[in-house]
C-alpha cells in the first residue's frame, strides 16, 4: 500500500549516486483546495511542489527553500515553499483562460528562481535565478542544478488533480579517475519509470521495479504535510515596517485593513483600535521576509 504524503531516500551502495521518492497527497489537496487553479496550472503547481520536496531533503540547512517561477505569459507566478521540516504550501497568479502547453506556452519570457532562507538569526539567504530553460518543470530544474550547483540532477515529477509525486537521482562529487558507469545505469532505468506507476505505487515498489539489480540502501521514510506559516502576529509586524503615519493614512481612506493570505485565503483585519495597540511598543519581532 501507497505510503501518502511522505519521503524516501536512498542510495546505491558504493556508487556516487543518491535517490528520492516523494508522494504528496493531502498535501496536495490543501493546496487546490485553497484557490480554483485551471487545469494546466494545476499540473505546474504540483510538479513544483514536489520538485521543491525532492530538492530540499538534498540539502542540510534549518529553514525554508522557496521555488518561484516568474513569466510574462498567461501564468505570472508559480511559488512553493518546502521547510526543513518538510512542510509545504504553494501559491500562483494567472491571467485568463490557460489552455495546455510547454512552459514557454504558459510563462513566456520568464526567470527561475530558488531561495534558502535560514532560520538561524544572522545567517544570509542564498538565491539562484537563471532563465527558464525547458519545455516541463522537470527540464527547468534539471538545467538550474546544472548551472548553478554543477550537480548533475534528473527529475521526474508528474501530478493530477489528487496527488503529485516525484523522483530524483542526483551524481553525487566523486574522483576525476572514476566511471560514470553507476551514474548513466542509474539514469537509464529511472526513464523507464511511467506516469502510472509514480502516481500510484508505493516507493518501495517503485526502487524494487527500477533498481532491483542493484545494491540499493533505503532510508526510513520523512512524513511531508501542509502548513501554512502566516498568522496575525506576521501580518501585524508587516503593518508597523509600514509605519505609523501610513497605517492611518490607509484607515482614514478605508476604515479598515483588510489582508488575505495569497497561501491559505486566510483572511486578517485590523481596525483604528488594533492599529493604535499595534504602535504601542516599537518592539517588532523579527519575521524572515518570504520572496514574491
């Protein structure tokens, strides 16, 4: 049986080449359930999602990776968030009808961009941005490991209006004397991988299918969920870097600022009386900005 919403890595023994498999399920249903996406932006939205699993349980860091993909086509943005914790909530902006089509179809001229917000105070964000490059999700990032990581990384990520799911094998550094052999075997049994069986099978399955052959070592699996980090607190604190004289300016205009989490539709409100309690104490808790 299918292990929902959760995470396996593996490895080849003796071979520079590691695994993962993610199922997103509930996850996944969190985040249609939230805004009506069309159809072809669903099949982006949840590719990235877990893309965004697969490639953040390669790193070893305490915060939150952020995926953008920003276009000038009919789709304007594509955002997924995946913390260290692997918790995860998605987000896009489109404009119009979408019919199906390669990412140039749905972004146009567009960039890619991957930010590592830390948790630990003091310590700097990194952000890669490169151009799109590719016809799907999987071929974008492929080619932004390439670039920008000069890791040699393939993707292969399908999702459906239930579920999104994903694997990645990526060539770990190894001695300039050894063989690709393990590396291109590997790669050449994950392309045969289809859509139903990532989908459907169970992770275990599906290394035992593609690898059995091989000397494979598995990890215990990492549940992944959704969880969506905005709350009053961050909306408030967003309100005071506004300062005090702006925030009057916007009730005496409106009489109340209203604010949707763009994530969870969550809505926040904030009247003259939690305006005033907002600059009572110019203490401001800090709140990692999140990347638009």
């Amino acid at each position: 049986m299918k292990e929902q919403d959760s995470l396996h890595r593996f490895v080849f023994e003796n071979s520079p080449v590691r695994g993962e498999i993610v199922n997103l399920d509930a996850t996944w249903r969190a985040v249609l359930e939230k805004h009506a996406y069309p159809l072809p932006l669903q099949t982006l939205l949840g590719e990235m999602m877990a893309a965004a699993a697969l490639l953040a349980a390669t790193l070893k860091f305490s915060g939150t990776l952020i995926m953008q993909m920003h276009g000038s086509g009919p789709v304007k943005l594509l955002v997924v968030e995946c913390t260290s914790e692997m918790t995860m909530r998605a987000t896009a902006k489109w404009d119009g009808e979408i019919a199906d089509g390669s990412i140039s179809d749905l972004l146009g001229e567009g960039r890619f961009a991957i930010t590592i917000d830390p948790e630990e105070e003091g310590k700097q964000s990194y952000q890669g941005i490169v151009s799109l490059e590719g016809a799907t999700v999987s071929e974008v990032l492929e080619s932004y490991m390439q670039r920008s990581e000069q890791l040699e990384t393939r993707l292969w990520l399908e999702a459906d209006a239930g579920q999104a799911a994903g694997m990645l094998l990526q060539k770990l550094p190894q001695e300039e004397n050894e063989e690709d052999d393990a590396w291109n075997r590997a790669v050449h049994l994950g392309s045969t991988i289809s859509r139903e069986e990532l989908l459907n099978l169970p992770a275990t399955e599906i290394m035992f299918r593609l690898f059995h052959e091989e000397d494979i070592r598995a990890f215990e699996r990492t549940p992944v969920s959704f969880r969506c980090s905005c709350s009053q607190e961050r909306v408030a604190n967003m309100l005071r870097m506004l300062g005090q004289e702006e925030v009057h300016s916007i009730l005496d205009e409106l009489e109340t600022i209203e604010v949707d989490c763009e994530f969870c539709n969550r809505h926040y409100a904030f009247d003259a009386v939690d305006a005033e309690q907002l600059f009572v104490t110019n203490v401001i808790t800090a709140v990692p900005p999140t990347v638009h």
